[in-house]
C-alpha cells in the first residue's frame, strides 16, 4: 500500500488545479485518472471567465492561457452577452479556450511541481477511518490518504461510494453534443425551433469584427436538442443520426465520430461537500445546465478554495475545523449557479410564452445596473464570503492594484503566486511590525494612490491594510488600527509558533 497526505480522484480542470495548490503548499498529492494519458478527445468545453482568469493570474500562470486562447466576452445570461469593458479588473473579459487545451496547460504547470501522477487506474472503493482513507484500485493495489478529494465528474463514484446526499431536481429536457465527420454542410451557428436550441460549429475559427468565422474543413461541433430526454447511458452514433434527422429532416452524413456526450437541464448539489476526511470538488459536487459556460471555472476555483485550507489542515498549522469553511463558502456559490442555470434553462424552451419571456428578460438586462449584476455574477467577479460585517471589500476578491513599495511597482496579484497569505500595509510604515504572523503569513509595506473599486459596487474607501488569504479573498480590513487582526489571523492560518488563543492583545498598532 503507498501512503500519500492527500489523493485526488478525477485529473480534469479541477482535480490538477487542486494538485498544483497543494504541491505549493508542500504537501505530499497524487492524482488518480483512469485516462491513460491527459488526452481528450475532442475540444468539449470552452471558455474561461474573468475571475478564472484572475485566479490563474494569481497563480503567475495566466499568460499561458491567454498565450492560447482569444480573448472575448464569454460572459452572458440566456441570449444576453455581457460586455465586461467597463469592469475594474485587469481582465475585463473571458478567454475562449477549449477544455482539451486547458487540461494540457495546467498539466504542464502541475508537471513542474511535486505530483504523483497515477495514470490508467480507476477506483473502484474506498474506506474510512479516524485517521485517514483506504482507496481500492481497479486491477488491484491500494493507497492509503490522509485525505481523499473527488474531483471526478457529475457521476462521482467518490460521492456515492462516501455517502453523500446529492439532492436536486431530474432532468426534464437532453441535448447531443458531439465532433463527427459530415459529407453534408450544415447551417453554421445557433438555432432554435419547436424542439429547442440547436447549433454546428468546427473547432478551428476566428473572430473578425465580432463575427465567428469557422474553418473551411475538419470536424463538425454539433449541439442538438433531443425529441425526449435520453437515458444515462454513453450515446451513440446512431442516436445522434436519430435526433439530427428529427429536427433538421437529415443527418448530414455524419460519420466517423471523434466524441458524443449528453448533457440534461438535470440540477443537483452534494448537500455537504466535506464527510469526514473525503470531499468533494467540481461537478463531483455540483452538476447543472451548461448554460453560462460557469462549470469549469467554478470547480476551478473550488480548488483553490480548499487547496490552502486542506494544506495548512494536512501540515498541523491549522485546526481541522478550518476544512468546515469550505463547505461554507463554496456551496452557496453553486446554489447560486444552480439557480441562474435553471432559469435559463427553462428560457430555452420552444414555446411562445417562453420566448416572450425571455426578451422581456433581455430588455432588464439591457439596462446599467441589471447588466453589472448579472456580468459580474455570470463572470464570478462579484462573489463575496461571509465574514461578517465589516469594510465592503470584506470577504470579496482583493482588486489586482499596482503597489508602490521601495523595490518599485508590483501588482498585488503577483504576491500571490507561491499560494501564501499576503497581510498588506498600505497605512504608517511599521504599525503591524509587532503582531506576531503565522508561517503563511508575510507582510508586505506599499503604497497605492489610486481608487479603489469592486464590481457593481463601485468606488469605495481606501483601506489602510488588508489580510489577502491565498486565494485572493480579503479576509480582515485595516481602518487605522490592527483591530481584529490577531483573531483574523489565527481564524485562517493557525497562531504562530509559541502564541496561543491568549496571545498579545495589544491590537492598537
């Protein structure tokens, strides 16, 4: 039996995002993929949104997307696109990528870090004990975790081999999506009609003034709305022959498939994400409509939610009750989505009441401050946690600003890129020099002169410090004191070595 502190079950988006937080933490992590390699057939999904972006940038890895992928704004609620133009973000727009070529990215960066990769195997089991999890593998062979994350897909065979409640709603509508060799041509572009929406596109294209302009040959990209909903088993070729000739009276000639998939307006949601020392991540979690392209990019940034908190859990600098806020953070977030999802699923529907609906829906969001709420939701910018009351900036994203410190001009999100916490001074030189820190914590004195501004909210008042944790989230703001900050400190990251709960209660500066 091999030993590791954590096992990730699932080597997509997100299962490589959590590997690579957890190798910068330091801690021992393996990846178990049943793919014999990080190939996918196929492009399958596409798109990465603002925050995405910023997440990947804290990392100091944005620029081998953006290096790939077109810039666009992917962001959008039922027909409605969103412009981020106007955005306080250094990425005021979305990243047309597809999924196949964001995998290989973030491989090539975890391949740089300390992984155990555990190619071709499946789990077939796993069981739980105070101390910590015995994983069966297909074929024979065992691990044994400290800790296990599924992280492996909408069909977990973690979560229903842990036992976790999975509650939500059953499917009422299906779709095809697939690449297939066409002798036909079919109408590029999305349609819609009495059976639902349907679209053809080819992997290869450009944009030109706006337009999507596909290559001239290579396989076709099809989306098509079933006539009923279909079962759970792997579609075929003749299936999707069969729901192409129902809605566009042929096939196409499609032949010679490279991928087929289904994907449903199905809504569920783990009702915890954490049972004991196994949790859950990404569609093992959550599973919804496609619509808003937001399933990748929110299991990404589960990942980055727990990579720092399971981290510190697994070192011993923080109390396993540190994973509970995980939980706590995250699953409101895919609530949320859960819902935008199902309200634009059912604005799809083939029926004219439906549809006046939505174009009612479209004029709200034609409208300023409709159109911020929605962009900033649908693009994960406006995402706050609960930490109370307290500054607006208080539990939200910390803005990429431009410091001023004496080695010269940094970005506050290049701090960010071994995965530690950043406690920034922006106030009087040396008032936080006497607060003791703990070994993720660093302090960093600067200054900024520009104005500070969230989405949505707008501009707001000027902090004097700001504890930024790991995952870009401001976790306690400074007004011209140290208030708080002891017990935000120890909150998050654990109290330094030699002060305990009772430790220096002088908090003034």
């Amino acid at each position: 039996m091999t030993d590791h502190s954590v096992v990730i079950v699932g080597g997509g988006p997100t299962g490589l995002m959590l590997a690579g937080e957890l190798a910068l933490a330091g801690v021992d992590a393996a990846i178990v993929e049943r793919r014999p390699s990080q190939d996918l057939a196929g492009a399958r999904a596409g798109g990465l949104h603002s925050r995405t972006v910023e997440v990947l940038d804290q990392r100091g890895i944005a620029g081998r997307f953006l290096a790939e992928g077109r810039i666009a704004q992917v962001a959008g609620f039922s027909a409605t696109r969103f412009d981020l133009g106007d955005f306080p973000t250094r990425h005021p727009y979305g990243l047309g990528l597809w999924q196949n070529h964001i995998e290989r990215i973030l491989a090539g960066w975890v391949e740089e870090l300390a992984v155990t990769l555990y190619r071709g195997r499946e789990v077939r089991g796993l069981a739980q004990d105070g101390a910590g999890v015995d994983i069966q593998l297909a074929g024979g062979g065992e691990l044994r975790a400290d800790y296990l994350v599924g992280c492996d897909g909408g069909r977990s065979l973690v979560r229903k081999a842990a036992g976790f409640d999975f509650p939500g709603w059953d499917p009422t509508t299906s779709a095809l999506i697939a690449e297939v060799e066409m002798t036909g041509q079919p109408e590029f572009g999305v349609h819609q009609d009495e059976f639902g929406i349907h679209s053809f596109g080819r992997r290869e294209y450009e944009i030109v003034d706006g337009t999507v302009v596909y290559a001239d040959s290579g396989p076709v990209g099809v989306m098509v709305t079933e006539e009923r909903v279909g079962t759970g088993s792997e579609p075929t070729l003749r299936e999707l022959s069969a729901a192409l000739i129902a809605v566009c009276g042929t096939d196409y000639g499609a032949h010679s498939p490279i991928w087929i998939s289904r994907f449903t307006d199905m809504a569920r949601q783990a009702a915890a994400y954490r049972a004991g020392r196994v949790l859950l991540a990404g569609d093992a979690a959550h599973v919804h409509a496609p619509d808003g392209g937001q399933g990748l990019n929110m299991g990404v940034q589960d990942a980055v939610n727990l990579g720092w908190k399971l981290g510190q859990v697994v070192k011993g600098t923080a109390p396993e009750r540190l994973l509970d806020t995980y939980h706590s953070e995250r699953h409101p977030v895919a609530a949320r989505v859960l819902r935008n999802t199902m309200a634009q699923s059912a604005l799809r529907r083939p029926d004219p009441r439906i549809r006046a609906a939505g174009e009612v829906v479209a004029e709200l969001l034609g409208m300023e401050e409709p159109r911020k709420r929605f962009a900033a939701m649908q693009s994960g910018l406006d995402i706050q946690y609960d930490f109370g009351e307290g500054h607006p900036l208080l539990g939200r994203r910390m803005p990429d600003v431009d410091l001023v410190h004496s080695g010269g001009t940094q970005p506050v999100y290049s701090l960010l890129h071994e995965a530690r916490a950043v406690l920034l001074n922006l106030g009087q030189p040396g008032v936080l020099d006497s607060i003791p820190l703990p070994q993720l914590v660093r302090l960093v004195e600067a200054r900024y002169d520009g104005s500070w501004e969230l989405p949505v909210l707008g501009e707001g008042t000027a902090p004097a410090a700001v504890l930024v944790r790991p995952d870009g989230h401001v976790a306690w703001v400074g007004e011209g004191t140290a208030s708080g900050l002891t017990e935000a400190l120890a909150r998050w990251f654990g109290f330094p070595d030699g002060v305990g709960p009772e430790g220096s209660s002088n908090l003034e500066g």
